[in-house]
C-alpha cells in the first residue's frame, strides 16, 4: 500500500509563515541582480549535518544539483567536488565555514559557494501520531567577498498517522509502518523546491533578470538561514 495515499497530508511552509512579511526576489538579495556579482558556477558544499541521521549529508547531494541548473546556475559536479574534498580529509561542510573563499574560485573556478544545513531529518511517532520531518537552511557566498547572495530556510513534514480504523491495535500499527518505511528523498525535493523557488533566475534560465518582482521571500526564512549556517 502506497504511504502517500494513506491519508497522510504533507505540510510545507518556510519557517515562521503566518503574519511573517514578504519580499520581492530583488529586494531579498539585490546582489543576484548585480552582473558585477551574480555568480554563473555554484559549487555547493559537503552538508553540514546537525540531524540524527549520519547518511544525511551524503543523500541530500542527490538533490541539489537539478534544481539548481533548472534555476539556471551551471553546478560544479557534486560527486567530484566530494571527492577532491575526502582526498584533502574534508568530510563536512563545517570545515570549510571558515576557508578562505579564494579555495573555491581558484581551485574549482566557482563563482558561488553553497553551504546547506541539515536541521532536521527525523522521523517522529507519538503512539497513533507520527511524521517525517526534513529542515534544511541554505546560504549562498560570493568567492570574491564572502557575501552573502541567497539564504533561505525551509522544512517539510510529512503525517505518517494512519487513517482511524476504529481499532487502535490496527491504527497503531497502520501508523508505525508509514512512519518506518517513510522516504526522506521526496522531503528533500520538496524542501530544496521551497527554498529554491526564492533564489533569483540565473544567467542560463530564460527569465533571467526578470523576476526581481516576484514576491515570494520570507524575510524570517531569509534572515533564520544565516543564523544557522
């Protein structure tokens, strides 16, 4: 039986939603804009995994690299990036938070470097309750400056709660078996989804330049990524 017909609804929204302001693309980060500024090649860092979950920061590269050449970026090959990364002992993003940026522009030819933290990766169950949860915050710097370009915080959470049979042994188990066997790596399209749609269109979309308008940014969301990083 397929967990996502089970009645389960997923919930996603940026952090603070509610009575939160929103802003244009442009006036969230009037950097991407800049054509002195706006980065063409991203490289994106290994994660910075503050979950439970070890195989975390592994799987979430699996998810990254498509949404961001949809956007428009050219993305440095993950798999590669890594590699070169484990040879010289790095394993983690947290390692190269304080590197100098000139690391990534002259090694690697990156205009941009994308850190990701893992907040959440969690699987919850609260006896005839349970979810899924994937949080992650993203923050974008210019090799040149240390800028920030782009940040952005998002979770999704998926209800793994079976539908109510009336039998409570039945629901017990009903919910235990969608909380168990629940995928993370739909979560994770979801949040990068989220949290990408804010980013502006790069060089190689054709909208490029034309959605400095759009009114989809959390300022809490923008401003709570950079607090995690």
């Amino acid at each position: 039986m397929n967990i996502w017909k089970l009645g389960s609804t997923i919930f996603f929204c940026s952090l603070f939603i509610g009575c939160a302001s929103v802003e244009t693309k442009r006036e969230a980060f009037p950097l991407m804009y800049d054509d002195t500024v706006k980065p063409l090649a991203i490289l994106v860092a290994p994660a910075i995994n503050k979950s439970t979950a070890a195989d975390a920061g592994e799987l979430i590269n699996v998810t990254l690299t498509q949404p961001l050449s949809d956007n428009g970026y050219y993305v440095l090959p993950i798999a590669i990036a890594s590699e070169i990364f484990q040879a010289e002992g790095i394993v983690a993003g947290e390692q190269l938070l304080e590197a100098p940026m000139s690391l990534f522009s002259e090694n690697f030819g990156a205009d941009a470097v994308l850190f990701v933290t893992i907040n959440e990766w969690d699987k919850n169950y609260y006896v005839v309750a349970g979810n899924v949860t994937v949080g992650m915050s993203f923050v974008m710097l210019s090799t040149k400056d240390r800028q920030v370009l782009w940040s952005y915080d998002a979770q999704v959470v998926l209800n793994t709660s079976g539908q109510s049979s009336g039998f409570i042994i039945a629901d017990l188990i009903s919910t235990a078996i969608n909380t168990a066997v629940a995928d993370y790596i739909p979560l994770a399209h979801q949040v990068n989804g989220i949290a990408i749609n804010t980013m502006p269109y790069g060089k190689y979309h054709p909208k490029t330049g034309q959605d400095g308008d759009v009114k989809v940014v959390l300022t809490a969301a923008k401003e709570e990524a950079v607090k995690n990083e």
